[in-house]
C-alpha cells in the first residue's frame, strides 16, 4: 500500500512539474506536505530537508557566488574575452567556452550567466556578431563548467547529500573532476565546430534595433489634447487613463519642451502632447471617450521613437526576469511596477515572440524580456535589485573592486580547505560567507538577496520525496523491475539507459527533481547487479546537469532565451545532438574513469 502511495504522489508532483500551474519550489512543499499528511514520512523527515548539509551548503554558496560577482571578479574577465576573441566565430566561442567554463565550475553557473549576459550583448554590439550566435553557447558552456566540480551546481551537491543518506560517503570536491573534463572537452568542441552552422542569424545588436525589433512603431503614439479633451486641468493620476486602458504615459510634450517621468501629478492643459505606448483599439478609445487626436505616426520611424524615449534623462532598455523575481506568476499591475521602479514596460518578449494583449494583465514567466523605458535614475535601481538583470553592462562604480582580491582568496580558501578535508564543504562554505560579510565583500543585508530561495525550497521539499521512496520500498521496487527488464544488458549500456531517463526528465522537469527520483534507484540497481554504485550516481548527477535541447530543461537556458531572439526549436536543433552526444559518451568516460564493479 505504502509503495502504491508513493508512487501516485511521485505521478501527481510529475503532473504538477510538467503543467506548471504552480512554480515547481512551491509544489515540492506540497509534495512534503502530502507525505506527512500521508504518513509516508514523519513530520521530522518531512523537514530535514531544510536542516540537510545539501541544502545549507547550496544556500552557501548562492552566497559566495554574489561575494564574488560583487566585487567585480567576473568583469576582469570581460577584458580577456574581448582581447583574445578575434573575428572567427569558432575561436569566439572557444574563448568564451574556456573563460566561462571553469569559472562556473566554482560560481554557480545562473550567476555567472547573469553576469554573463550583459557583457556578451556588449562584446556582440562591439564585434558586429549576431547576439543569437552566442546566446546558447554561453549557456551550454556554463552548463558543461558547473559539472567540473562538487559546487559548481546544485545538482552536484544534491548528489553528494543523497549519497550520504544512501549510506555512501559524500563526494569530494573533485571527486568526479576526471569525468567532467572530458565531457566538457567534448562538449566544447561541438559546440565550437556544429553551432554557428546551426545557430540562426538574427540580428538583434544593432543600436536602431531595438524599436524595430520590438515593433514600437505599432504601439508608441503621440496624443494631442484638444480644447474639447475632458483631461483639460486634470492630473494623470486624476484621469485615470493609464489604469483605465491599455496604455502608458511615456512624455508630456508642451510647447516644445518635453517633460519625462514622473508625470502623474503633471495638470493636463489644451495643446499638450503625450507620447504613449498603447494598441490601435485602446487609442480609438481613448481618443473618442476623453476627446483626444491621434498625431499621424508617419512621422515617427524605428530611429526617431528610440531618439525620442531615450532623449536627456531618459533611456530604454532590456530588463531580464530571473527565476527569483516576485514578478513571476504575477502581473504587471499587480506588482505597481511604474510605482515600484518609476519606469514603464513598454514591450514583453518571451524568446523569439512578443508578447500580445494588454501588457498590465500578462502573467509573468521567468525568462521574460521587459523594454523598460524611464529616468536614468531608475535604472541604477533595477541594477540594485537581484530579481531583474538589466542587460547592460553594471556601473563600474557599483562594484567594489577594490575588494576582489580578497573575494578570489576567501573563494580560494573555500576550495583548498574542502579539498584537502581538512573540514567538510559545508563547514568551509558557511565560514566563507562569514568572511564575505567581515571583510565587507558583501554587506549584511545582501545575503538574503544572495540566496536562490526557490531552489532551497525546491531542494527542501524534494528530500523528503527520497526519503519516502527508501521507507516504502518505492526504489527497490523500481530497482527490480529494471533489473527484469534489462538484465541482459551490460553495463554500460544500463548506465546509457540511467543517463538517457534522467536526461529526459531534466528537460521535462528540472535537474534537482531528476537527480532524487533517479539517484537512488539507480544505486539499488547497482547493488543488485553488484556494479559500482558511484559509476551509477556520477551517471545520474552529470545527465541532471547536462541539459541542452529545450529553453526550460535548465535555468541558464531560459535566461538566454529572450535575450538571443530565440525560438523552442532552435534549442532542439543544436541541444538535441549534444544531448545525444552525451549520452554515448559520457557512460563510456565513466566506465572508463570509475570502472564498473561494485
């Protein structure tokens, strides 16, 4: 009974992964939940996934990470990319693969793609390279470098933790360090030799492009109040037009000076001029209801309107949705969002395809690429914040460089004494965060900041998951039944057919959840076939990470989709044959490193 229960909870949480109405951190605490509820785990259990070293250190290096990106490590590097990249789009890449890769072996590799992406829209602007030409294998190659090591990813140091609690010993920091260079290798030259073959050619970099790219000129307009306009000697807030209809106030002109946000306490008068982004159908509205005239828009092109929104102390740019923003799930005008920054969404993009309908009443996905036009000054706020990432480069002054040095030892220090186990990771982690903060690398209140809640939750709530799987014989079950099923296999055609599921489940799922639903019956099929169970984790761990063909399967994936322009099948057409690639190959590095005897 207990196995059958499991079991329909494991299908309910894949329902609930797959149909995404819930964020997946949030359905990994009701999955908890249900097992207490059950009595599949006791309320201890159903919590030690918040107590669990995986988890602690995870949110550790989160920490660390955000020490190191704020003193500007990272931005050295930029330096380097630009003087060794060349024009040959192969040795672009290459440089790029060699830079980023082992720096994410030691940061987590969404920070270094957050870091990443500005100064790779920057460097393409620079080089006149399409930007979707180097998007995914930004990704790709921060997916490869995060396997390098035991905290390159959460992924990692969640198979680690349930080795343990599979009565193993955790893996050391370079335990699996052999394997990874190899498939990083190969990797590597994939995607330097098949991806500019593969990679579509859109041009997005460009200075004019943004208007046209976003398709303004269909939705920027300028509004003429006439002597009959009912908004004669009312505010903007008074009016209400912005709540209203679908629009936004982005200028008021009057008698030829032009007057940027904030404009909600601005007394409308007659001959007023306002430079609005709305549809067609609200600007007949709009213009029939509160006696407004639409000024021709012959008069504006791509140029004119990005001349016109980023003029004097205005600017426009592309703002980035990362997985931790509040804004996920919500919507624009829920959230206040030109009260909350003082600045005005003017498009979305979700990969290839702008979003269409009014833009105040879109749910937003993480991911989601924001035209966010307003002051300068609001800009420096969005930088602040680490729910958005504002795709340009971040003010040298807002980092403490003159920190840096101290950053790279305390990460340094981190490694070494977790290498050499002089002290467990854990223990060497929470003590370099401690040093962030006292050496003033990092300020108090940035930690909490620093930390990707949603994965320590998601983390939290899966643990109890495995925990259930062990207690009702879920895994051994599993485990017997593939055993049946593949017993005239060898083994590493097994470890092909381990790395091949977990694979799909990532791109279907997410890495961590693949990791605790296949982890462990993987080494209870190892155990029974007496094979060698780390060959079976390293397997598991590496096919979690490994996710290439769709923009969803792992986090660095989406944040380089809306900026690279790109669509569900570019992802497919290039992460696809890798993805394959790694399946053959990386059983055989295993094999080949681990051996397979028990």
């Amino acid at each position: 009974m207990e196995i059958i229960l499991t079991v329909l909870v494991i299908v309910g949480a894949l329902i609930g992964f797959i149909s995404e109405v819930l964020p997946v951190d949030l359905i990994a605490l009701i999955v908890a939940i249900v097992l207490m509820i059950l009595g599949l785990v006791t309320p201890q259990e159903g919590i030690s996934g918040f107590g669990n070293t995986a988890t602690i250190t995870v949110m550790a290096m989160f920490i660390l990470s955000a020490g190191i990106a704020k003193t500007g490590v990272i931005q050295i590097i930029r330096d380097w990319l630009i003087k060794w990249s060349g024009d040959n789009p192969r040795q672009q890449i290459f440089v790029m693969g060699m830079l980023v890769g082992p720096i994410s072996a030691f940061i987590n590799n969404t920070a270094v793609v957050a870091v990443f992406l500005p100064i790779v829209e920057t460097w393409c602007r620079q080089q006149k390279i399409p930007v979707s030409k180097i998007m995914i294998p930004l990704s790709y190659c921060t997916i490869l470098g995060g396997t390098l090591t035991l905290i390159g990813t959460s992924t990692n140091v969640l198979a680690s933790g349930l080795s343990a609690q599979l009565g193993y010993s955790e893996f050391s920091i370079f335990q699996f360090t052999p394997i990874s260079i190899i498939t990083f290798s190969v990797g590597l030259i994939y995607i330097i030799f098949l991806s500019p073959y593969l990679l579509p050619n859109r041009e997005k970099n460009t200075e004019s492009s943004i208007a046209e790219d976003y398709q303004l000129k269909e939705y920027v307009s300028e509004l003429v109040l006439t002597p009959r306009s009912t908004l004669i000697g009312q505010t903007l807030r008074e009016s209400e037009i912005q709540r209203k209809f679908d629009l936004d106030v982005l200028e008021l002109i009057r008698n030829k000076t032009r007057f940027p946000q904030p404009l909600a306490d601005k007394v409308l008068d007659a001959g007023d001029i306002l430079v609005v982004r709305s549809t067609k159908a609200d600007l007949l509205k709009i213009r029939d209801e509160r006696g407004l005239e639409i000024l021709a828009d012959v008069q504006f092109n791509d140029q004119e309107i990005e001349s016109t929104l980023s003029s004097g102390e205005e600017k426009i740019a592309e703002v980035l949705i990362l997985s931790n923003s509040r804004l996920v799930g919500t919507t624009l005008k829920d959230m206040r969002f030109r009260q909350r920054y003082n600045a005005t969404i003017l498009a979305i993009r979700r990969g290839a395809e702008l979003v269409q309908g009014r833009l105040g009443k879109v749910p937003l996905k993480f991911g989601d690429l924001l035209l966010v036009q307003g002051p300068k000054e609001s800009f420096i706020g969005l930088q602040t914040t680490r729910e958005l990432l504002v795709l340009e480069e971040r003010d040298v002054e807002m980092l403490r460089t003159e920190k840096a040095a101290i950053a790279i030892g305390i990460g340094v220090a981190v490694v070494l004494v977790a290498a050499f186990d002089i002290v467990p990771i854990l223990v060497s982690s929470l003590a370099g965060v401690i040093l962030m903060v006292v050496t003033g690398c990092l300020k108090p209140g940035e930690i909490y900041g620093a930390v990707r809640w949603d994965i320590i939750f998601l983390l939290a709530g899966l643990i109890p998951l495995g925990i259930a799987m062990d207690k009702s014989g879920t895994t051994q079950w599993l485990a017997d039944h593939l055993v049946s099923l593949g017993g005239s296999l060898s083994g590493y055609w097994i470890l092909v057919f381990f790395f091949l599921v977990t694979s799909i489940l990532t791109e279907i799922l997410s890495n961590n959840a693949s990791v605790v639903l296949m982890l462990p019956v993987a080494v209870k099929v190892a155990q029974t076939l007496s094979l060698n169970p780390f060959a079976f984790m390293f397997a598991v761990m590496l096919a979690a990470s490994n996710s290439f063909a769709t923009p969803i399967g792992y986090q660095t994936n989406t944040m380089v989709y809306g900026p690279g322009g790109y669509k569900f099948l570019d992802f497919l057409r290039v992460g696809g044959p890798l993805n394959l690639l790694m399946v053959i190959v990386a059983p055989a590095v295993i094999v080949l490193v681990c051996g397979l005897s028990g």
